[in-house]
C-alpha cells in the first residue's frame, strides 16, 4: 500500500490538536496522528450549533476556547489527559474498509489493544463506543468525509474532568446539571480511574503506535512541517468564527448521548401552573434517573424528590410515566394547583422537541 | 430493478457515490440510494443545501450524518437548488424509510442535463457498478 506518516507531535496549542486532521486531510497527507491539546477547548460535533450545546458564557470567562470540527458526536470537553488517536487516508485508498461499520471496528482494535496492555479489558461496541468490561465509556470515536480524504479519530482517556465537562454544557436549568455531572460520572471512566493511578504518557503513546501499526502497517515519522501549521491557521479562523459555529438550523437539541443506551434528555413544558423543566437519564428506553424543576406548585414539597426516585426504571413511554405520575398523585395526594399528570408527562416525553431555551 | 436486496427503481439515474435524481419537468429531485441508506445505518441528521446554491454533477454539496460518521450529499446534476425536503430536518430517518419517495433530499434546476444525463448510470450499467459495490463490502466482512 502507500506509505501513511506518523505524525506523533506531542501536545498541540488548543484548537490545533483537532484542526490537525482537518488540515492533513484537505492536503490529502494520508497518516496517523498522535496528538493532545496543550490546553483545554471545547469541541462539537459538525451537526451542532454553539449556542445551543455550550455554555458559551462559561467558556468565555474561564477561557476555554470552542470550535466545530468536521465529523460526528457531540459537544466535549478535551484537555491534555486525553490522546488523540486520528487516522487520515484517500477515500480512493483501496486498502481503507468504505462501511462505517467496518471502519469503526477495524480502527478501534489499536485503542482497545492498548488498554488491555495496561490492564483494562476493553472493547468495541456497536456503534461507535469503546467500553470496559463494566461497561463503562472509555472512548469516544467518530469520522467523517473531509475533501478527497476520510477520517476516523478517537481519543484515549487518562484522565476526564467531568467536573468542567459538566458546566461547558448547556442544560435547561442549573439545578439540573448536578444530574448530568453525575451521570457521566457513572457511565464514563478513565484510565487513571481503572487503575488507580495515571500511567506515563509516553509509553501509551509508543503502545498506541505499535498496535496501529499492525492494522495501518509501518507508518514512516513525519514532523509537523510548517504548511500544515500555516494550513491549521488558515482553518481556525474559519472553525472558530461565529459563522461556523452557529448553525443555521430549527433543530433544539434533544439532549447528550452519554453512551451507547445511555442518554440525557432535557424536557420542557408550559403547564397552566408553570414552566415545567426535566432532565432525565435514559439506559435502555427507561429512566434510570430524573430531576424535575421549574416555577409550579408542588405539595408536599419533599414529595417531588420522591416522585423522582419512583420514575426510576419506568420505560420511556407516556403510558406508563402518566400512569407511573398519576399513581403517584393519588396516593401521595399530590396538590399542585394547574399541574397535572399529564403536563409532567409531555415535558419528559416531548423531550425530543422542545430543548434549553 | 433488485440488486440483490437493494431496490433501483428503473425510471431514475444513478451516479457512483450512490446518490439518484429524477427528471420532472424541469426540475430534478435527488436522494441517496437503498443501498447506501442501508450501509449508513439510520440517518441522525441531515444538513440540506441553502435555495439558490449551485452545484456541480459530482461534487459534494451537503451532508448528513450516521452513527457519528459525517458524510457528503453529493449533486447528481449541475445546477442550482430550488428546493429543499425540509422535513428531513426533524426526521432524518425518511431517507431510511423511504430513500426514493419521503426522503427525497433536493431539487435542482439543471443548468446542463441532456448532456450530464449521460454520465450517469441506468440497466446494465448501475446492475454491473452495483454488484462490484456489493462485492467490495461483502471482502471487508
């Protein structure tokens, strides 16, 4: 096959260690890039629009760079404990896999290699996550088509600040955030939390390599010449600009996919009594988790916490929440004057239609 | 026509990035095949061409996105968009179910057809490019 580069550049400033693969990929330079920011940014997904995922005004005061990049999946945090793994080639590379399918298993052995040489059992799971034994996250993968070229990248995580990643993101109230937070905590994990301890940089880096040479074959080193550096200027004016970032789209996001069969859904609703506003954890079409605020009326006033806890491991239907909702109104004697059942319900099932305002 | 599982209807044109267009009157209406809404998996998003934006037979113009994958709309004719199928935008799964009818993606006002017409593919053509298609994926399994 032709010969792919390497290009293991150590960290990056900011935006330049994601502009990376969009600039080697419109240069139609086929290779593997190592690569982690030397500062935190805030990456979303091509189909995202800035100012509905991310809290911009967070990111702002605590200058925390944002830009879009050209492949799938959602908004994230990305700082120097993650190393990108990016795998750029020519679409008429006859030596590539064309299925999606094939693209994101055949590429995510390296990463799932070099976990289990440190001691995790990791594997691929259908569609794009990398999961522990447990069943926990521990990578995030996507791609895209990027001039003549495609590319699959992904990222090993030594370390995840769930905490920050939590408040980069835009969710429909902040006394629900705490829900989010807690739910990456649980279904989302790290090297470092695996194994107790962050293992040197360098020798996953070097492990990383060796297992993608074994599927990308020898890869010869490429330095980061100065035109891809001139190249990632040219693009980050353009990923950053604000004509970029703000998609002219109607769609509300819907929430964040946490993992495969975990999902956070944010609902709203307009009932004659208020504003109705939920966030819920989706594992597998039910609610394992829920938190519900808003401007109504709602007596006993503990009562709401525990109507949360009794949502737990309803599926995700409105026949059943409304049934689930109505049984608790009448046996806790619910008062809440203009909010009934059914309003509690259309916020947590329309949640795919309404999102943070 | 069936394709060893993948329907082409006889009536269309077909290009090699799996993308069709149908002639109606003066206009053409474009989508995505069986074939290639069946190797994406389900469609999350689609983003559509702005009306008004010319295109060029064979380049991308749009994109939409499967299982975190992004990919390109390709413009199956030169033209320039008239319309666009708005409903893909909060149901991008039409072009799952129904990839030559409801998911139909845009319209284009050909600026060259009858001479563009004939770098696309019909019969022999599409059933012979199809297969070597198939072939190709089935390896990678």
């Amino acid at each position: 096959m032709d010969q792919m580069y390497l290009l293991d550049v150590g960290k990056l400033p900011g935006q330049q260690s994601m502009l990376i693969f969009h600039a080697l990929a419109r240069m139609g330079v086929e290779a593997l890039v190592i690569v982690s920011p030397e500062n935190p940014l805030v990456s979303i997904g091509y189909f995202q629009d800035a100012a509905k995922e991310i809290n911009l005004p967070f990111c702002r005061e605590n200058g925390i760079p944002f830009m879009r990049r050209e492949v799938g999946g959602g908004a994230t945090y990305l700082d120097e404990n993650q190393i990108f793994y990016q795998i750029i080639w020519k679409r008429s590379n006859p030596r590539f896999p064309v299925q999606m399918k094939r693209i994101f298993e055949e590429f995510s052995i390296p990463a799932c290699e070099t976990y289990r040489k440190f001691g995790i059992e990791a594997s691929f799971r259908q569609e794009n996550d990398i999961v522990t034994q447990g069943g926990k996250k521990i990578a995030g993968e996507g791609g895209g088509d990027i001039g003549d070229c495609m590319v699959f990248v992904g990222g090993i995580l030594l370390d995840f600040d769930y905490e920050t990643m939590s408040k980069i993101l835009r969710v429909p109230d902040e006394k629900l955030r705490d829900k989010v937070y807690k739910s990456m905590k649980e279904n989302l994990t790290t090297m470092k939390k695996e194994l107790g301890d962050i293992p040197p940089r360098e020798e996953v880096v070097q492990t990383l390599i060796r297992e993608y040479e074994k599927v990308l074959g020898r890869l010869e080193p490429l330095a980061l010449h100065n035109r891809f550096v001139e190249r990632m200027k040219t693009l980050e004016k353009w990923f950053t600009s604000d004509r970029f970032l703000v998609k002219k789209t109607r769609k509300i996001p819907k929430g964040i996919k946490i993992k495969g069969g975990v999902e956070i859904r944010y609902g709203i609703h307009k009932a004659k009594g208020g504003l109705i506003r939920t966030v819920e954890e989706l594992e597998d079409e039910k609610i394992s988790e829920i938190g519900i605020s808003g401007d109504f009326q709602f007596y006993p006033k503990s009562d709401l916490a525990t109507m949360e806890v009794e949502l737990r491991k309803t599926e995700f239907e409105q026949g059943k929440v409304r049934n689930k909702i109505q049984q608790f109104y009448d046996v806790h004697h619910i008062q809440a004057p203009g909010v009934l059942p059914e309003d509690f319900t259309t916020a947590i099932i329309r949640s795919q239609s309404e999102g943070p305002e | 026509m069936e394709i060893e599982g993948y329907t082409f209807p006889d009536d269309l044109y077909y290009d090699r990035e799996h993308y069709w267009c149908r002639v109606e009157g003066n206009v053409v209406v474009t989508g995505t095949t069986d074939f290639a809404q069946k190797m994406a998996g389900e469609i999350v998003y689609v983003q559509l061409p702005l009306i008004g934006k010319s295109v060029t037979q064979g380049k991308p113009c749009a994109a939409l996105e499967s299982g975190k994958w992004v990919g390109r709309i390709y413009a199956v004719v030169s033209g320039k968009v008239v319309e666009v199928n708005e409903e893909l935008e909060d149901n991008p799964k039409l072009i799952n179910q129904g990839p030559y009818d409801q998911g139909w993606i845009f319209k284009i006002e050909p600026s060259d057809l009858d001479v563009e017409l004939k770098n696309l593919m019909q019969g022999d053509d599409l059933a012979q490019f199809i297969k070597s298609e198939i072939i190709r994926v089935a390896a990678e399994r």
